[in-house]
C-alpha cells in the first residue's frame, strides 16, 4: 500500500542509514517505493536483509553485526 508506505518514509525522514528488514517481500516493496518516491529515504538505506520474524533482541543482534561491518566497509570502525 503506496500510503503506509509513504507514512513509514516520513517518519524515516532525517535518519542517516536505515536497515530495511522482514521476512516477505514488503521489505522490497517498501525499498522500490522510496527510490520511487522518497529519495532522501531511499539514499538512507544501507541494506535489506530477509529475516523470519525476529526477536527483539535478536533483530537488535542482526542490526549491530551489519552496522558494525557495514561501518568497517566504509572506513568507520
């Protein structure tokens, strides 16, 4: 739904990296809608990544490992 995902990339507005995660195809959907849409949002995610439901602590987990080599690839660590 074009909306939710609209109000999902105004509420984004302003975050500098964004990890898109989930376990279907929203996830893509949402990512085509920003470059389509919102291309400051779309400039802002860094990476989508296929998850099947998550803990808490566990998608805390999986976004501290990507960052970490994400910020390692782009000279941050």
């Amino acid at each position: 739904d074009e909306s939710y995902y609209h109000s999902i990339a105004e509420a984004l507005k302003g975050v500098h990296e964004i990890l898109v995660t989930g376990p279907a195809q929203a996830k893509d959907e949402f990512k085509a809608h920003c470059a389509r849409h919102d291309k400051a949002v779309d400039k802002a995610i860094v990476g989508v990544v296929t998850s099947d439901h998550p803990s808490d602590g566990q998608l805390v987990a999986m976004a501290r490992q990507y960052f970490l080599k994400h910020d390692k690839m782009n000279g941050q660590a």
